[in-house]
C-alpha cells in the first residue's frame, strides 16, 4: 500500500522547489511531470517512482492542521501543506529517506502517516 508524506513548509513553496530539493537525496534520479499536470514524480529510474508530489496549497488556519494532522507540531499559519505519496517497497523507503531530507533542506516539517 502507498504511504502518505505530508511536508510542512513555514515559507511558500512549488512543487518544483520541493521536487528539486528531494534530488538531493541521489542525485542520480530524475524527476517528471505525470499527465502534463502540477504533479511531479521524481524516479530512480523509467520504471521506479520513489515519491510523486501531488501539490501545494497555502494553509491560513491551524486548526485546519490540527483537524486533518492532530500529532502535527505546532506551526504559525500561514504554512505551505505538500501532500506526497511513495510506493511500497524498498523504492518507497528512499522516497521517504528523501522527504524527510527535503523538510530538512526547506526548513520544514514532514510527517509520515502510518509510522
């Protein structure tokens, strides 16, 4: 089953800057647009996804993370939500290892559902 990721930004965001900070994990992979969209999948390779970026959106209430994200820190609104997604498997493990260095590099919280 695919894990949700959720980053937490203090400082507005796009889905590219978020892609770009996930290379610098392996800057091996690459990263590609999925049906000409907003989404972004970034990939060890043609056949394996390691986390696709399903968007950004601004956030001006906390109760609005505390609703959806209850064990979320406390973070001052505005904040930018990045919602992601990882497949299952070894290939998902990186994607996440790469997000939690993401937050890292962009001064942001990320929060892997299921843990």
């Amino acid at each position: 089953m695919p894990r949700d990721v959720t980053i937490l930004s203090r400082r507005a965001i796009e889905a590219r800057e978020v892609a770009e900070a996930l290379l610098l994990h392996d800057e091996t992979w690459g990263v590609r647009a999925l049906d000409e969209g907003p989404m972004l999948q970034v990939c060890r390779d043609a056949t394996h996804p390691v986390i696709t970026v399903l968007g950004v959106r601004r956030v001006d209430s906390s109760d609005e993370v505390e609703r959806i994200l209850p064990d979320a820190p406390s973070l001052t609104t505005p904040l930018w939500w990045v919602d992601t997604v990882t497949p299952t498997g070894p290939d998902g493990e990186d994607g996440i290892a790469a997000a939690l260095d993401a937050a890292m590099e962009l001064d942001a919280v990320c929060i892997v559902h299921g843990d």
